[in-house]
C-alpha cells in the first residue's frame, strides 16, 4: 500500500469508527468497530496527547515519524471528545513548524538583540532577582503546565517569599473563580460535560461555543441529529454561528445579563416555581451593598425576594432589550423541574465588570430553581485555555492563592504550605501580590513614581497583545531603562518586541506535561519530538533559575534545614541536578513535581491522581479517590452523593466547603448597574472582542499555520449593513476604529459570521498587526480583578489621506 | 503574500439532513465533490476523507450545501511542506 493510500484508511477508519461508536450509543448496542488507537505503519508511532488550545480539553493521538509530527488523530479513547476534532485541533501539529520559531537565547545590548548562551541567560535572570527580589514579577499562564506553574509558584511564592506571580487566566476566568467561591466557598464546576448528554435545555450565556468550543458544542448537536430534542438558548449581544443552531435568540444589551438573571429569579417566585424544597435544605440567602465583597452579607428570603422584584419581565426588557414573552419563557423553563438545564459561559460572563455578580446570579437561578444535582441540570463556566484549570486554579499561581485552594492571607493556611514544603515558619508573605493590571501598571510606571516592579519574567503568554488598554499596560515600558523584561516563548510575538531578554521554549509534545482542563479533568503527555536548536521546556528554566540563585547566596533558596529547597529527587529520594540541562532528561521532573503538587490537592478535597495512573488514562476528574483494591476513581459530579464520595451518606447533596460552615451554597442578589463606561455622543457605539474559530487566542501559534491563516489573514470590524450605510462605509473598506485610549485601521465587515446589531461593533483580537487592545479599557471586576474585554466606547470614521499615509 | 499550503489528507463526519430529499442531494452532491472520497453512509453520518490544500475553506463549502447539517473532524495529516514564513 503506497503511503497516501495508508494515510487515507486510517483517516477513513477512524471516521467510520467514531460513527459505529454514535450508533451503537443511539441503539444502545454494542458497536460493530471498537474505539481504536491509529494502526502503527509507515514507520508513524502514536502516543496520546490533549490538544495545545482550548480548555475543552480534547485527546488527540499525535502520530511521529523521523522525528516530526505528521498526524493528528482525534483520540477514540477520550470521553472529553470521542474521536472528533475541531478546526484549530485539526492544525495542531503544524503549530510546531513556523519558520521563525526561536531557536536562541538572546540579550538586548545597546537596543540589538544578541545571541547568548543558556548559561547566561539564567545568570542575568538570577542577577536581576538578587539586586531587588522584591521588585521581580513572574507572569505565566493557563497554558503553563501544572508542573511548569508548580514550579514557578514553588520558586516565587515558597523561595522569594514574593506573591507578584500571576496567570493571564486573570484575563480570562478570575470572574468564574471568585463566583464559584462566593457561591460554593470552593472554586471550580460541580457538573462535568457528561451533562450534555443529559441536558434537555442548553443556555449559553454570551458565549459562542459553535466556535469557541466546538467539540462540545457537537456533543449537542449530535444528539439532536439522533433524534433527541435538546432546546438551544443563544442569550447574546450579536448573533453567532451558535445563533445558527438555536432554537431561541434572545439578543440583549451589553452588560444587562444582571437583569436578565434577575429577571428569570423574579419569574420563579412570582410564579411560585422556585425549588422551595431544594432551597431550604441547601441554600441561604445574601447580597454585597459594598459591591467589592467577595462573601457579602447574610439576608432572608423575604429580602431577597423584595430585591428580585422590581425585576419584572418589563422592566428587564426595557433594560436588555430581551421581550417580556422571552423573559417569561425563560422564567417557565426554570420553573420546570421535570426538564434539565444547563448554562454554559466563557468569556461574555468572566470579561465583565460585573462579572463576579453576574457568575453568582446565573449559579443563583439554578439553585433557585433546583436545576442542580443532577446530570444535566448544571451550571458550568468553560475556560479558554487548556489549563487555565489545572495550573492557574488548582496550582494557585494567581497573586493571593497557595496550591490546593489555600490562602496567602490566611495564617493557617500558609503554615499548613510551610509544613509541606518544609520551610522555615513565616518564609510566605502573607500579602497577596499584584494582580495582572497592577503588576503591568507597576511595571509600565517609572520606578520613581511608584512603579516598583521593575523586572517581569514572561512564559507562555503573550502581554504584549492580549493585555487591556496597551499603551498603558504595556508599551509605556518603553524608555524605562531600569526595567527589564524577561519572555520565553516559541515564536516572535508583540511581547518579545519590548524584551530585554528572549528564551526560546518548548512547545506542547516537545516536552511532557499534564493540563487540567474545565471539567475539572487532569491530563498527561509525554515529549514526543524534539524541540528545535536551544529550545527548552519553561520548567527546566524555572529550576535552573532557583539552583543559580541558591549558587547566589539567595537565603529563600534554603529549607528549614538549609537544604537547598527545589530539589528533584528519584524514587529512591536520591537527588538529581534537573537544573543542570545535562541531566534533565536523567529523571522525569514532570513526575517528580507533579507527584510533589499532589499532596496540596487533599487539603481541600481536590484530590488527584498520582502521575502514573494519570500516564494511563485520558484524564480523570478530580477528586481522584484510591479504592480498596488500589485502583483509583473519578468523580464525575461534586457535591452530589450518587457520585461524589465526600458528600455524607444519607445527605443527598452537600456544599462540604460552604463558606457560611453549613454545608450550604449562596444565593446571591446583585443588582444590574450600568457598564463602566457606555456609548455616548462622542463615542456612540459598543466594542466588543473576542476569538475566531481559526485562530487561537492572540494567534501566535495558529497564524503559522497555513491554512488557519489564509482562512483568516486579518483583523476586520463587524458591524451591522445599517450602521454601515449611514456612515458611508462600504464592505471591505478601511476605517478607523477609536476609542478614548487608541485608534486603529480595520477592514469592514458586513453579514459576516458574525452579526452585531446596530450600535454594536466586533473586532477579534488575535491579529498581531492590528492590536484591538489599544483601545479596551482597563476598569475590572472589583472582585476578579478580571477586565472588561466586551464594553467599551468607541466611534468609526473613514479613513483620512493623513491617516492612511 | 500568497500563501500556498501543501495538500493534505483529513478525514470528517458530515451530518445529513433528517429530510429525505435534502439528504438524497447531499449524497449526489458529496459523492461527486473533488477531493472527497465518502465511505459508507450510516443516517444521518457519512464519514468522508478530504485531500485539500485548503481543507477549511472546502468545509465551509461542503457545510453550505443542501442537505449538510454539521461537519466534523477526525484525523488530519500534518503536511511536509514548507514551513509558512515569518509574519510580516
């Protein structure tokens, strides 16, 4: 068989198996073709692998030959996604191959970028810790593997004593963090995405799964094509490719989700159909007059129903523009137990200045409504990034977190982590570090005006494009010349423009790594192919720059027993110099600090895996439990006694981590209030960003794709025909976008995929030359801290001679 | 710049349409398509395998026919050819 026809009958099994796979689930019987693993041959090996975008968290096999990836198969084997692939996983492979991808070291002397070595590019990143380690910010992201982001909370948090580390998943979920724990006191989703295949309503709120997820969104669908009624919700401010499929598009104003969410809370206890049942037994009541309070104030039923009530389905209408009848059909959905609900949110509810409250309100329509507790009915947040779960949440590389949901404010919390690292009582600040918009902001400031973080370290993530209001945040780091910035990445991106020193990194299957995905699901991979020239995997930077301080003299370097503290240790506790590149690869330091992090996830029932179960899995939700007969068990649903094994015997449904200590969860009220800055006469239109289906994120892996970017070459703004004619624009002509912060030029488009309303413009911002975040605002959820990338002000004109030269 | 990816192979599941004229012409229509070879049609799922340079735009091509509901991936090949060059 020549080597394309082979190619083809794999290509055509794996299709063909996937389908006898549906039948059999719709038929209930077996099915004829088992899920399989593709055949070896041609020389291509396989090994699994969850794919390097999203946080849907979807297995592929990677097939290997001569060293290069040369085929992604969606992995059959893998309950997240069945066989199937989206369009980004398809591309997978090909984001390892781009031409430029960096291949040195090198250090900015006078204004030029010089190859250097290894060794010095760690000696200058230690150097510049030593003479201020107060002042050194360390930035990383959902994308950061757990032991990656282990390993950098372990350097700042339990060495320096420095609580300025942060993810970009402060840009993305924060929002659904801190709503998961004012609600549950515990952060992340009861149900898992086994409640698609139960759901009979699926609600997404502002959000556009068809694209942004569109593996789980054929979850969906494809029950639908088996004959089975799903009812699809599209609540949004402007139509999608999700919109395609709904059976209800409820469009609404931008930041009116609260009243909507209130709205339906009004419904169910006018219509006495709120779970009076469920509520008494699981539920209190509360609200948060200052606004800013992440466990507010206890109120009575009687209160909060009096705060629900002026939200009539009238009065929502008048604020979202949602009818009243759509208002009141929401309301009968919620107020029917026999039915099952889930909502589903990503980025619409997290990018929100509100977007604490507007979390806690859809979390309290369900309780309220008792769509909770059973497969199906669930409210759940989708993260963007592959581990935005597993290492930003259950790490704790956000400013105030310590693994394992612990507290850095909290004494006892930072003794338990003291204990467990075997450091010296009082090593770990107890104040929260810098957020993401304060450490940028601090940065970007002159040291003598207060500006005093004066070196960042970047990995796997990209500021330079993806942080709000740019020039502010980020380029205004020009001209500083007593800061420096530090960025390990894979390619050229906006980020490494402004570097004083580059680290070409790994990427995705040229290291090991374990991801957490949404569903609360834990995934490993082994390296699979080797990265090109110098480039190395983040992890091994961040202990090499650990051992060089301890070589430095740095005391947090040092444990309680004046051992240096980041050692790697084997199985038999002998160590091994993983810092030294020469014997990496001598141990698997994955495993080593992975099996490490582990001990964190018991101390507040997290619990998971230990590395070599994982190894043989496609992941297992946590809380990952060890049975008699030592094998280890999923928890599919928290909370939940037919399957959480935590919940006492008898309890049905118990919030273990209740933040009131009653084993309770918390319905909260928060009023809807205006957008922290709106369309007005001079700036008359909203501005909206967000992602395509082709690109991931800011776009630096999926725009040296070929095909993905010659789908979508470019940036473009999304308006509506009518706002268009008005102000003479044309379809594909250039105008200027601008906002009270920055202007730039864009491509008209016209009943595109997309289609926003009138006073509504979209503009995606995965676009390196064309940064849409010149022009976001930087205002934040008080609570998240996470910014508002979906409102803001802006106004469009032609573009002038002058502003075209 | 032009760009001009190699051909490569992928393999997808095409939903039909539940209505039976709708679907008799996206089979007529599939089974003809350059590039797309079909395997065997289990209602409403025909898995398919794709050789294209440009699979995506040929799926938003083969989603827009009559009768195609939904379209899917399973396997893509990653192709040998040249490396796309440095973004501009």
């Amino acid at each position: 068989m020549q080597r394309r026809d082979f190619i083809k009958s794999t290509a055509l099994a794996s299709a063909t198996a996937v389908i006898a796979q549906r039948l059999a689930a719709a038929q209930g019987t077996t099915p004829t073709v088992g899920p399989t693993l593709p055949p070896a041959g041609e020389g291509i090996t396989w090994d699994k692998a969850p794919c390097r975008f999203c946080g849907t968290g979807c297995h592929v096999q990677v097939g290997v030959r001569d060293g290069k990836v040369v085929a992604v198969q969606g992995d059959q084997l893998a309950d997240v996604n069945k066989g199937l692939l989206c369009m980004k996983g398809y591309h997978v492979g090909g984001i390892l191959y781009g031409e430029d991808r960096l291949t040195t070291p090198q250090l900015r002397r006078n204004g030029k970028l010089e190859d250097i070595s290894w060794e010095e590019a760690i000696d200058v990143i230690a150097r510049r810790i030593m003479r201020n380690p107060d002042g050194f910010g360390f930035y990383g992201s959902g994308q950061w593997t757990v032991p990656e982001g282990y390993a950098a909370q372990m350097l700042m948090k339990a060495g320096l004593g420095n609580n300025h580390i942060e993810p970009n998943a402060r840009l993305c979920m924060a929002s659904a963090v801190t709503g998961y724990l004012s609600v549950y006191g515990v952060d992340e989703p009861a149900g898992c995405y086994d409640d698609l295949d139960a759901a009979d309503v699926v609600i997404n709120w502002g959000n556009n799964p068809a694209e942004m997820h569109p593996v789980l969104f054929s979850r969906v669908i494809d029950r639908r094509s088996r004959g089975e009624k799903v009812t699809l919700i599209d609540l949004s401010t402007r139509r999608t490719r999700s919109t395609e499929y709904a059976d209800h598009y409820l469009e609404f104003k931008p930041h009116t989700d609260l009243a909507i969410a209130n709205g339906i809370a009004h419904l169910l206890i006018a219509n006495g159909t709120w779970d009076r049942e469920f509520v008494e037994k699981h539920c209190n009541f509360k609200h948060d007059p200052t606004a800013k309070s992440l466990h507010g104030e206890a109120i009575d039923f009687e209160t909060y129903s009096a705060a629900v009530a002026p939200y009539t389905p009238e009065k929502v209408e008048e604020i979202s523009g949602v009818s009243a009848a759509d208002m009141r059909m929401l309301g009968d959905l919620f107020g029917n137990r026999n039915l099952r609900i889930t909502s589903l949110w990503c980025m619409g509810m997290n990018q929100h200045s509100r977007g604490t409250a507007i979390n806690r309100l859809v979390h309290g329509v369900h309780l309220l409504s008792g769509h909770f507790g059973r497969p199906g009915d669930a409210p759940t947040s989708l993260t963007g990034q592959p581990s935005a779960c597993g290492t930003a949440r259950e790490v704790g590389t956000l400013c105030h977190l310590l693994p394992g949901g612990r507290l850095v404010a909290k004494q006892p919390h930072r003794q338990e982590c003291e204990e467990l690292w075997n450091l010296p009582a009082g090593r770990i600040n107890p104040k929260p570090g810098y957020h993401t918009v304060l450490m940028w902001e601090k940065f970007c400031t002159p040291t003598t005006a207060g500006g005093d973080i004066d070196t960042i370290l970047v990995q796997v993530t990209n500021p330079g494009q993806s942080l709000p209001d740019l020039k502010r945040l980020f380029r205004d780091k020009q001209g500083l010349e007593d800061k420096f910035l530090i960025v390990s990445d894979v390619y050229p991106t906006a980020t490494t423009e402004l570097a004083d020193l580059i680290l070409p990194a790994a990427l995705w299957v040229e290291k090991n790594g374990v991801f957490g995905n949404s569903e609360r699901r834990t995934q490993q991979w082994f390296k699979m192919v080797e990265p090109p020239g110098q480039a190395r995997p983040d992890v091994w930077m961040t202990l090499a720059i650990a051992h060089r301080l301890f070589e430095l003299g740095h005391p947090g370097m040092r444990d309680r027993d004046g051992i240096y503290f980041m050692r790697t240790l084997d199985d038999d506790g002998t160590e091994v110099p993983t810092w030294d590149w020469a014997h990496f690869h001598d141990i698997n330091a994955d495993r080593a600090l992975f099996n490490d992090y582990r001990r964190f996830t018991f101390l507040k029932h997290k619990n998971v895996a230990p590395y070599d179960v994982l190894v043989k899995s496609r992941g297992m939700r946590w809380p990952v439990i060890e049975q008699p007969d030592g094998t280890f068990k999923e928890t599919p649903f928290r909370f939940m006694e037919f399957s959480d094994p935590y919940v006492k015997p008898g309890a049905g449904i118990q919030f273990y981590h209740s933040s009131t200590g009653d084993d309770r969860a918390q319905i909260w009220f928060n009023p809807y209030e205006p957008a922290a800055e709106e369309p007005d006469e001079t700036y008359p239109f909203w501005l909206c960003t967000g992602r395509v289906i082709e690109h991931w994120h800011t776009g630096t892996m999926t725009m040296r794709v070929p095909q993905l970017r010659g789908s979508m070459p470019n940036a473009y703004v999304e308006m509506h025909p009518n706002d268009a004619l008005k102000l003479g624009f044309t379809q594909g002509e250039i105008v200027v976008v601008e906002s009270r912060r920055g202007s730039i030029e864009l491509p008209v488009w016209l009943n595109g995929r997309g289609r926003p309303p009138t006073g509504s413009v979209f503009v995606p911002f995965f676009d390196q030359n064309l940064l849409i975040n010149d022009l976001t605002i930087n205002d934040t959820c008080p609570i998240s801290k996470e910014p508002d990338y979906k409102k803001c002000a802006v106004r469009l004109r032609r573009r002038t001679v002058t502003s075209a030269a | 710049m032009t760009i001009a990816p190699p051909a490569a192979i992928s393999s997808l599941i095409l939903t039909l349409s539940a209505d039976a004229s709708a679907e008799a012409a996206a089979l007529r229509a599939l089974a003809v398509y350059p590039g797309l070879e079909i395997g065997d049609y289990q209602r409403p799922w025909l898995p398919a395998v794709l050789e294209s340079a440009t699979p995506k735009d040929v799926c938003a091509q083969l989603q827009a026919l009559p009768g195609v509901v939904f379209i899917e991936v399973t396997f893509v090949e990653v192709p040998n050819g040249a490396p796309l060059p440095s973004l501009p």
